[in-house]
C-alpha cells in the first residue's frame, strides 16, 4: 500500500526546503532570503503548501542550504553536511525518534550539477571514500541506504530543472535500479536559481500529482 496521504512525512533536501526556524538547529537556511523577496511566509514553501494539500504529518526536515548529495561539497560544509551523511540523522533503522516514515521525499542533486561536481558511474555496492564523492555513485548509496531501513515506506526522489543531463539521466537510472520514482519537475518559476512563491507552488502541484500517479 503506498502512503502517500494522511501520513508521516520526511524530507531530505538543499536550500530549496529550507525555512528558518524549520529545520534543524545548526544546517544551513536560505529562504526567507531578499533576493527571493516573495517567499517570506514558511506556508508558502512548496512542503508546506504539500502538506496541507495531502493532510502530511512532518516528523522531520532534515534539510540544509548548499548541500550536495556527493561528499564533495563547498567550502563552507563538511563531508558530514552531504545528503549522503544526513540520510543517517532521520532514515535509518531508528527512523526519527523510533517512529518511522511513511512518505519519504528527497530533493537534491542541485548543487551537485551548480559545482560540477563529477557525476561517475552507477554503482550499487563496495561504496569508497573516492566513489562518494561522485554524484551517481553516493545517489546509489544514499538509495540502498533508505530502502533498506524504510522496505514499507512510500519514496519519491524529486529531480530539479536545468540540472547537467548526465546528473538528470543518472539520478532517473539509479532510481529505476532501486524501484524508487523519480519526478522530474517542468518549468519551475524562479529567481536567483531558486523557486519563487510561483515556483513553490508549482513544485507542490507537481509533487502532489506525482503521489497521485503512485496511489493510482
């Protein structure tokens, strides 16, 4: 039975879910932010928006601006701020809490495909230090990783526009391979790379049709 409605919810994300406030102390905020001007009301982030749309029930949001899904990251963060690092925090054999989710959102890759970081090759076992560092390579992980700890959990890997084709492409094969969906959003509204109140509700509509498909 797929959850996807009156559920509990976890996501795992980059600035494009990040509310101050909202996430949790110590990771990395973008929205509100003044060169996005529009999105200053939490209700208005596109999770949020998801949430009343479907009845959710957020365990967590573990969410951090400029994180990648590879352990090549910026500057600024640590190998311990990759998607690959903070899966750990909320999905595994714990879940969040001892409660495990039922609905499973993960929105990445973003900065990944910004930095040019190096996308690899699939890759489903025997995960070294240097393959986590490729985006294909520690997507697989991170796949293997959450299916394993959450078998009855519905997951939906959310791909952004105008991300490099071989990052796109791959995050789509990698899905296919752990029987994860992948949705690859369309003519996102933005400003400053990142979605405006347009683009958050646009998001939510289409992430919201995409758990439609999956109870279909």
């Amino acid at each position: 039975m797929k959850h996807t409605r009156a559920c509990s919810l976890v996501l795992l994300g980059d600035s494009y879910t990040t509310f101050a406030g909202y996430i949790p102390q110590g990771n990395w905020v973008y929205y509100p932010r003044e060169d996005v001007p529009d999105v200053t009301d939490v209700e208005q982030t596109w999770w949020r928006r998801l949430i009343r749309m479907r009845g959710l029930r957020l365990l967590a949001n573990e969410s951090s601006s400029g994180t990648t899904l590879s352990t090549r990251v910026r500057e600024e963060h640590t190998v311990a701020d990759a998607f690959v690092s903070r899966m750990r925090r909320v999905l595994g054999p714990e879940g969040v809490g001892g409660e495990r989710a039922e609905l499973i959102l993960i929105f990445g890759g973003t900065n990944d495909s910004w930095m040019d970081n190096e996308a690899g090759a699939l890759q489903f076992s025997d995960w070294g230090e240097a393959d986590l560092r490729q985006v294909l390579p520690a997507t697989c992980c991170l796949l293997d990783f959450v299916t394993r700890h959450n078998p009855d959990a519905t997951i939906l890997l959310i791909v952004n526009t105008d991300l490099r084709e071989e990052i796109a492409q791959g995050l789509a094969a990698a899905c296919a391979h752990y029987g994860v969906p992948a949705l690859q959003l369309r003519d996102i509204s933005k400003q400053n790379g990142h979605p405006d109140a347009r683009g958050m509700e646009q998001i939510a509509q289409q992430v919201d049709q995409a758990l439609d498909r999956l109870e279909g």
